[in-house]
C-alpha cells in the first residue's frame, strides 16, 4: 500500500524551520519599531532646537543672547506645545528636563562669536518608568538624524522645583559651556 502524505518527522521539521523564520521576523519587526521611536525622539529634538533658533532671531527681546561663553536655556514650556503632544511611547515630555541650550562661543583671539543650539528631550514614561529621550546634541547632529538615545533613566531628577531643576541641567551640561545666564520658561 502506497500512502502520499507527510510522516511526523516531516511535519515537525516545518513546524520548527516556520517557528524559526517566525521568531526571527519578529524580532526584526521590534528592532524596526524601537529605531522608529528613536527617530521621533530625533526629530522631535530637531523640532525644539529649529523652533529655539527661530524665536532667539526673531524675538530677541524674550530670548536675550548669551554672554560670551556662556549658555541661555531653554525650556520645553516655552515652544508650541502641539508640536510636542505625541512622544513615542505614550508618555509626556517633560517640561522641566527638556530644554534647548544657546551657547555662545567666543574666540578672544579673533574675536569672533558664533552661536549652536543643542537639545535635551526626555519622555515622562507612564507609572513612574523613568525617563527616555536624546541626551544633550547639537542642532546640526540632530539635522543629521543623529543623538545618542537613552531609556530607563533613573539619575534624572523627579522634583520639577525650579531649584532642582537647575541643579539637573548643571548636571547635564558641565563643562559645556561657562555659566548660565537665564532660564527662558513660558
């Protein structure tokens, strides 16, 4: 008697090679998701920073310029909102960790001044998860589609008191520029 069919040995190496194919496009698929949201952090960074060089040209009564080597930051608060509404993961961007630095870079030499904006964005993640986000990247990296992204963050500070709140952008910006000269909120 001459059967057509599949044996078990048959069937259960096409259940393993379509485990194998599945568990690997899966993982594919994941990994394809997470550079998805990295690239909103990006953008939304890139966002910040364009909208932080917009008002320092055209309302530089609101947003004075730095003194020579020193730094203006900028709060989240004070850009439109709606461009900031959706972070990634379903959180909140935080208003008081999220800012904009405009440095001055004065060269005694020459004397000439040239000025960078770089961006700090951070997502509040829901039932106290921490924090993820672009740690602090110039404007021209962020163009690039370029900032280091960082999750889970736990050294970041939970009091938004503007006391604390300095002390966190002390803390991310040492040695990066000499001395704060105001913080610019809403």
């Amino acid at each position: 008697m001459n059967r057509k069919g599949f044996t078990f040995v048959e069937l259960l190496a096409t259940i393993v090679i379509l485990g194998i194919l599945t568990s690997l496009t899966v993982s594919t698929l994941l990994r394809t998701i997470e550079r998805s949201r990295n690239k909103v952090y990006i953008n939304d960074a890139s966002t910040m920073v364009a909208q932080a060089e917009y008002l320092a040209k055209s309302k530089p009564n609101k947003i004075k310029r730095p003194t020579h080597n020193n730094c203006v930051v900028i709060l989240l608060n004070a850009f439109n909102s709606d461009d900031f509404s959706s972070p990634p993961n379903g959180g909140e961007y935080s208003v008081t960790k999220s800012f904009v630095v405009y440095k001055s870079n004065y060269d005694a030499s020459t004397k000439i001044e040239t000025f960078e904006f770089s961006g700090v964005l951070f997502e509040e993640l829901k039932g106290n998860k921490g924090f993820n986000g672009v740690k602090l990247t110039s404007g021209v990296d962020l163009s690039k589609g370029k900032g280091e992204i960082v999750g889970g963050i736990s050294n970041v500070v939970v009091d938004s008191s503007k006391e604390k709140m300095l002390q966190y952008i002390n803390g991310v910006i040492p040695n990066y520029c000499g001395a704060i000269d105001a913080v610019i909120e809403k």
